[in-house]
C-alpha cells in the first residue's frame, strides 16, 4: 500500500485521539513512537519528558502546552537598548510584566493601565533558552510524534522576532533561537539509517512565495492536496540536513538570500514573512503499530508469523511538518505608502496579518469555518495550524513608550482569544451576587435596628410620661390637701381666738344684767362651740374622704406604671427574639456565602480539567467518547492545579464529597445559563469515570440530561450532554434505560438540529454504543436509530464518520453474532434502512477508525448468506475482495478470505466474473 494513505491515515488519526487525552492518562507506552528503539542520544532529555505524569514535567513544559487545534500565545519582552535606555531614561517603561500571574500590564498614562492575560509571559530576563522552551519545544515534540506544527512570532520591527525565532548563536551559543534549537532536539531524536529531515526556507512577499535557498525561484505555487489537505511547494528547494552545522549554513545562506532580494526590491525584510519549512519522515515499524487496533471479538494477530509478513511489505512512512515563521513587522503601515513602501506592499502585510488573525480567532471560537483560504500565509499553515497541529504564538513588544500604541494594539488583538473562556467573568457574577445579599442583608438588619430603636423610644417616652403624670397629681393632689389642711387650721384659730375675746368680755365689762347676758351668753357659746366641732368634724371628715381619693388614684397610677413596665419587658422579650432571628439569619448567610466560595471553586477547577478528563477516549471500539470540551480554558492555572491535588482524579471525588451530586445536578436547572452550561460540564466530566456512572444515573442524572436535549436550545448543552450520555451508555443497563427514556428519539432530534461537528460526535457516539447492545436491535431500528446514524454522514467530518462506522459495525457485529447463535435472521436491518451504499463508499476511507470499523462491519455483514445478494448489487463484493488482500491487519484479512471462500452466493459472483479464489 502506498506510504501516503498512512500518512493521514492509521499512525495519525488513531494517535490523534489518544492524544485529547494523554494530558491526563498518556504513560510512556502510549508516548512511544511506532519506530525503531530510541538512541542513547534521544534517551537523554530532549524527547518528552515525563508525560507519564504531568506533575512531574518540568518547567516551561508543562502538560497543558500540548492541546492541538488551539494557538499558545506568549508574550516575550525586549530588554531596552541602548538607545531607549539614553532617550528614554526619564520614562518608566510602558509596560509592566506580571509573569506569575501570566499577566501583562500596559500602562496607558501616570495613572491608569490595563491589563491582559496570555499563556506564558517572558520578561526582559527570559533566556534564549527558556523561550525555546516554553513556546517551541511543545510543537516540536509533537512534531516527532508525527503531527504538523507551526512557531510564529509576531510584533513590531524591532522587537525581537528575529532575535527570537533566527538567532544561530555563533558566538554565543546561549543566544541561539527557536530555528537552531528545534532542528538540534530533531536531529537528535532521529535514526540516521532510516529517518530524514529536509528543510524549505522562503520568502512571503507581496503573497509571493520566493525561495530563500535559490534566489531567483520566484512564484512558487503552494499546492493542496483535496483529498489529504496537505499543503506543499513543489517549486521550493528542499535540502536534506544531515548535521546541525550544514543547517546553520542553509539559514545563513537564506538570511543572506532574503537581505539581497530585498535590497533588489527595494524593500526591508521588516516587510516580508521568513518561513522555515522542516519536513521530518519517520519509517514505522508495522511490527509496534496498532497500539490499540485489537478488536473484540476477532482474532489478534499472531506475533511472530505476522512480523514475519509485515517485514516482507514495503515500510510505512511517516510525515510531519514544522513550520517557522517570523512574520512581517505588524507596526500600522501608513495607507498612502509613505516611508518609501507602496499602497501594495502595505495592503499585501495587512493582508496576510489581519487573515493570520482572523484564523486564529476561528480556531479560538471552534469556529467550523477557519478562513485559511483568505491569503497566502494562511493558505501556506492550513495544514500546520488548528486541527491536530499544534501551534505557538510569541508576541514580542519593546518596553519603550513610543511603542505603547503599537504594542496595545498587538496585544488586544491576542487577547481576544481569552474571551470565550471567561471564566472570571463568571466569578465576577457570582461576586455581584453575593454583594447583592450583603447589601440586602445590611439594609435588613439597618431597618431592623430602627425599629428596635423606635420601639425602646416610644416605651420610655411612655414611661416617663406615666410617672410625670403620677408626679403631678401626687404634687396636686398633695399641695391640695396641705391647703385646705393650713385652711382649716386658720379657721379653727380664728374661731379660737373669737372664742377666747368672748370670754375675756363677759369677765371685764358686763356686771350689770350679767345673769340674763351670762345666761344668753352661755346659751350663745354652747351653740356656737358644738356648731365648731360640727364644723370641724366636717373638715376632718372631708381630709378623709380626699385622703382616700387620693390613694386610689395612687394606687391607679401605680397600676398604670405597673402596666407601662409590662410593656416594656414584653419589648424587650421582642427585641431578644428579633435579635436571635438575625443572627440565625446571618448565620446562614455566611454558610451560603461558603458554599457558593466552594462551588465557585469547583467550577473553575473542573472548568481547567475538563481537557485532562478526556479519559479513556474511544480507540479499539470501547465506546469511550471524550466531551469534547472546550480546551482553552484558563491553562496558566494548571500547575496550580497540579500541585493542589492529586489530579483530576482526586478533585473530583473531592467535588463528589463537597457539593454532593444531587446539588451538581440541582444545577442542570439552573436559570443562569452559564452555570447550566458548567453543571452540564461538570456532570459530563463525572459521568466519564466509570466509577461515578452508577451514582448518577441512580440520582436521575441520566433523566436530567436526557431532558437537557429537549429542554435547552444551546448548542453547548447539547454537544456536553450527548457527551455525558454517549458514556454512560457503555453499559448495558443504561442502554436499556435510555431507550426506555426515549433516548433515541431525543437523540435523532438532536442529531437533526445539529451543526458543531463535535455535537455529532457525541450523539453518534451515543447511538454507536446503543448498537452494541444485541437485546435493542429491533427496537433501535424500529424508532428511527440507524436513519439517524446515517443523518449524521451529512457533516463529513471525520470524527463524524468513525462514530458512525462505528456503530454500523457494532450493529453488523451482533447480528452475525445472532446468526452464529443460530437465531433465525432476516435480511440485515442496516441493508433495509440503506446503509450500505455509504458503507461501500467508506469502506477505504483513508481515515483509518472509519476505515476499520468499516472493514469489520463489511465482513460481519457478508457473514450472513441472506446478505450476500445485495452486497453483491451495491458492489460490496469488490470491498471484500480488496480487504482479503490489502487491509493492513492479518486477522480482518483472514477473515475475510474465509468468508469469500466459504460463501456459495459470493463464491458464484466471483467465478461469473472469472475471478480466480
Ligand atoms: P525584529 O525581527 O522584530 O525586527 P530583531 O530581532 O531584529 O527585531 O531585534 C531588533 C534588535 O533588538 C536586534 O539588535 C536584536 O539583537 C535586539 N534584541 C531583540 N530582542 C532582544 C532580546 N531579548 N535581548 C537582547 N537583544 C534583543
Ligand atoms: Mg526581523
């Protein structure tokens, strides 16, 4: 077979899924390439260290680094030179580094700045050697594990670029740039008898491509495969490198190439793109291939006898692709073409930057559409760029305040790529929130205090009141009483004394007719004295009666006093209460508080390790599918991470423990649709652990997102949902369960409405494993499950189609298994729900997954006589044929020559058509 179709086909995909997950799970086994034993030389270090453990890689190439499809950006700092440290002595620096927070800080004037975040941040300290690692050492190791990559550095003339990516490091050799390293990790990890590397170096100029090694191969045409995609230069000098020397050579020659083809245009290389090409190909052993190619249910290849054949065949080959490309300065390059450069040259480097931009933002959006085709640039990286390639950014900026507006600029647009994940915005809102219920709280417990106050006010204003009045009318009622007391004493004297004259005048003056006077006198005094004592009686009797009114009202105004005291501890009672109920109150509130900290916590660092949880993503037809989550979440955060726990493992039955399922689940509900959408992430996460499965289908788990596909309309949800769902339905009792639920009619819906490839994924992937399942054959086909599979062809996408060959073969696989059993089959339920002529088509699809599923689902079919005729009309006897002689495993070869064999049907074709068997 020719080498190409395993270029794009078997070592690259089947590697390409395990590596969403090798983040997490990936051991030195699965890291191991498919080639001869390492040397003594590639043992040393500059292979991938320690992916076996992520804790444990070191510094600058962390775990993290290795997400393909997403663009790294750094941000690397130029020290001042001398001129600036001259001219711009009294100015501090426009910017400030913050590089333990990854954070960058502009500032704009005296008293404001801003702040941006990237990947990695290089201080004006950061050795040559530390920016090789940490933004280029991730790309080229995955480069030797057989993906494209792609180093660019972006920035202003004058920042560094060159410095960075081109510097040879002659006489220094602490100051050698990415360029020279790169090829120095690649050359040593390759075999000399079998491996090669061959460079490109060119120009972009004007969307030109000149070549950097022949002057004067001007025009190269970038040709694309339509079938692979991949990009090449036929035009282009390609030179092989044998030694690190005769490369320092080639860059020196292309650099001085560029200098006079530039001087020829009239032009600074400032306004060109530099791009090195380093193509890397790899013989592969078949005898280490398939690390997970065995397939359940089939026979394994035989060690020996197969190593025996495999060395007979031609040897595979491998390829991938460095590309490193030190872009034009991106200063704003004035639009009438002052400074000496044309209105076209100036529209051509806009052109290619703000295309380059464009892509990375649609690779950051996951965007189905990455407008590659938009320039030359972007059309020369589409095959080292987004997808499984991995790619760094390194943004250089000068520290001079002149570059301020330059700089900024650069550096919002970088930044955009941080947006979607934001998840301190989220942070934010949960904050907002609990400042809402302090504040709430506050101005509860303010009101609260007043009423209190109010209350105590209003009860001694009473109080007092009471007792003035009782002070008053004890003060009347007293003052009153003296007065007519002193009153009745007056009257009492005077009629003493009146008494007292009389008798003194009867003695003195009356001697004559003293007998009848003494005698009227007498009479007169008696009267007069006992009309006194009456008198006075009447007083006495009087002081009484107001003696004893005045008690009682005493006595009532005690009673009223007595009563304003009840009142006022019955008040206070209230008040002891109210206060107990407010501090219940804030009691709460604080655990509230508490929780929402931890679930705050939780999400974010779920959020982070979503990517690592990719466990056990689906390889040999496990049925494992990976949510495939969105992988650009905050990555600086992971050492931290790291170095809390012990991995996601352990986080998240810490979650588990801490916030309880059910709450997790409580949150599927929840009106903030973000928190909706990170529950589901959450629950997704869980549920790819086998251990969590049975709890959360227990807790209804399984209900709730079964729900979700119904209920929400958020592309999201859905994709993270059917995620969560495909594996949980790894086991048999779920499957049941979802069909019971009616899942499979939710999930056609869902499959219906669906745009995002991944979402597709996840929903075939939940089907595939439902047509594992022999018990739901009938019913599967019955409600619609393998129209739905076949909708699902419609995206084209490749991770697509293996899920869905997938489930064809695991549907063909039990019904040749009940036929074996000796249940009476009709005719496959695939062929009359018309799968076949899409199987036919795939069946050597150069994506190997889909390609082997296919394979395995032809041969299961063809298993069954009944389907041999209409294999034989949709041309599936051809497929049969091709796969008994060419497919890449023994044991699907064998099988299938065993069945053409022993076919009558197949056997009678095959001699109509006079082909010898
Ligand atoms: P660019 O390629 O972005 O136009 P260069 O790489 O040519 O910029 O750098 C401009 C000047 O600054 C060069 O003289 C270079 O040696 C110096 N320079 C750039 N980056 C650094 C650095 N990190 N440390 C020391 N000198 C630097
Ligand atoms: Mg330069």
């Amino acid at each position: 077979m020719a080498s190409g179709s395993y270029r794009n086909g078997g070592p690259k995909l089947s590697a390409k899924l395990d590596r969403q997950h090798s983040a997490v799970y990936s051991t030195p086994k699965a890291s191991a390439k498919s080639r001869p034993p390492a040397t003594p030389a590639t043992a040393s270090g500059l292979r991938r260290s320690g992916a076996g453990n992520p804790a444990s890689t070191p510094a600058g190439n962390k775990g993290d680094a290795g997400v393909p499809g997403r663009v790294r950006v750094a941000v690397r700092l130029r020290p001042r030179n001398a001129e600036e440290l001259v001219a711009d002595a009294d100015f501090a620096d426009c910017v400030e580094l913050q590089p333990e927070l990854k954070r960058l800080k502009l500032r704009k004037n005296n008293w404001d700045s801003e702040t941006y975040e990237f990947d990695e941040v290089l201080t004006e300290f950061a050795s040559q050697k530390r920016v090789y690692e940490v933004v280029a050492k991730p790309v080229v190791e995955s480069v030797l594990e057989g993906y494209n990559g792609t180093v660019m550095a972006y920035g202003q003339t004058g920042t560094g670029k060159t410095f960075t990516l081109g510097m040879l490091g002659e006489e220094d050799s602490a100051a050698r740039g990415i360029m020279v390293r790169a090829m120095e990790d690649i050359l040593a990890d390759i075999s000399a008898d079998t491996d090669s590397v061959s460079v490109s170096y060119l120009q972009l100029y004007m969307e030109t491509v000149q070549d950097l090694l022949v002057p004067g191969n001007d025009n190269i045409a970038i040709v694309e495969d339509p079938k692979t995609g991949d990009v090449s230069l036929p035009g282009a000098t390609i030179v092989e490198i044998r030694d690190q020397r005769s490369f320092v050579e080639l860059l020196r020659l292309g650099e001085a190439h560029r200098f006079a083809a530039n001087t020829k245009l009239n032009t600074e290389s400032s306004r060109s793109h530099a791009i090195l090409m380093v193509t890397y190909k790899v013989h592969v052993k078949r005898s280490v291939k398939g690390r997970h190619d065995a397939e359940p249910g089939l026979p394994t290849e035989n060690g020996n006898a197969s190593r025996l054949v495999s060395s007979l065949r031609p040897p595979i080959v491998r390829k991938s692709k460095l590309v490193v490309v030190d872009l034009a300065g991106s200063e704003r390059i004035d639009k009438s073409g002052s400074e000496g450069h044309t209105l076209e040259e100036a529209k051509s480097i806009n052109l290619s930057l703000s295309a380059l931009g464009k892509c990375i933002n649609a690779l950051a959006e996951n965007s189905p559409h990455v407008p590659f085709r938009d320039s030359k640039l972007t059309r020369l990286l589409r095959d080292s760029f987004g997808g499984t390639a991995r790619t760094s950014l390194v943004v250089t900026i000068g520290p001079s305040p002149r570059h301020r507006g330059e700089t900024a600029m650069k550096v919002e647009n970088m930044v955009k790529l941080k947006e979607e994940f934001d998840y301190k915005s989220l942070c934010r809102r949960l904050d907002i929130e609990i400042d809402k219920l302090i504040a709430a709280n506050e101005r509860q417990q303010k009101d609260f205090e007043d009423e209190v106050e109010r209350i105590r006010e209003e009860a001694q204003s009473r109080i007092a009141e009471a007792e003035r009045n009782y002070m008053n009318s004890l003060e009347n009622e007293r003052s009153k009483y003296q007065k007519d007391y002193m009153e009745s004493i007056k009257t009492l004297e005077k009629k003493w004394r009146m008494n007292q004259q009389i008798s003194s005048n009867d003695k003195t003056t009356v001697e004559h007719d003293q007998c009848l006077e003494k005698t009227c006198n007498i009479e007169g005094s008696t009267a007069s004295k006992s009309e006194e004592i009456a008198g006075v009686r009447q007083l006495l009797q009087n002081e009484r009666l107001l003696q004893e009114s005045t008690e009682e009202e005493v006595n009532d105004l005690k009673g009223q006093v007595l009563h304003w005291k009840n009142l006022e501890a019955a008040a206070s009672a209230e008040i002891i209460k109210l206060r107990k109920l407010q501090d219940n109150e804030a009691n709460q509130k604080q655990k509230l508080e508490e929780e929402i900290t931890i679930l705050k916590g939780q999400l974010v660092q779920l959020s982070i390790e979503t990517d690592e949880t990719r466990s056990r993503f689906d390889r040999g037809g496990s049925g494992k599918i990976v949510t495939g989550l969105d992988s650009l979440m905050s990555q600086a955060r992971h050492s931290q991470i790291r170095d809390s726990g012990n991995g996601p493992k352990a986080s998240i039955a810490k979650l588990f423990e801490q916030v309880g399922l059910q709450k997790i689940l409580s949150l599927l509900e929840s009106e903030d649709a973000d928190i909706r959408i990170h529950a589901v992430k959450v629950v997704a996460n869980l549920a790819a652990e086998e251990a969590n499965q049975e709890k959360i289908v227990e807790a209804g788990g399984l209900t709730s997102l079964l729900m979700l596909l119904k209920s929400s309309e958020d592309e999201t949800v859905h994709r993270v949902a059917a995620g969560a769902i495909a594996n949980l339905a790894m086991n048999e009792t779920n499957q049941e369960l979802i069909m019971d639920q009616g899942g499979i009619s939710l999930l056609s819906m869902t499959a219906a409405d669906a745009e995002d490839p991944q979402t597709l994924r996840m929903v075939a992937g939940a089907v595939a494993n439902l047509c594992g399942n022999d018990k739901l054959q009938t019913r599967l086909r019955v409600e619609g499950g393998i129209k739905a599979l076949l909708g699902m062809v419609r995206c084209g996408h490749p991770d697509v189609l293996a899920q869905v060959a997938r489930g064809i073969a695991n549907f063909a696989k039990c019904e040749s298994r009940a036929s074996i059993q000796g249940n009476k089959v009709g005719k496959s339920l695939l062929i009359e729900d018309g799968a076949l002529p899409w199987i036919v088509k795939n069946a050597n699809n150069e994506a190997a997954p889909i390609r082997r599923h296919i394979e395995l689902a032809l041969c299961h079919l063809a298993q069954h006589e009944v389907n041999a005729k209409d294999m034989i009309s949709e041309g599936a006897l051809w497929e049969l044929v091709r796969i008994s002689r060419d497919c890449s495993r023994e044991d699907i070869r064998t099988l299938a020559r065993r069945i053409l064999t022993s076919s009558p049907t197949f056997q009678s074709e095959l001699r109509r058509l006079r082909i010898e068997y």
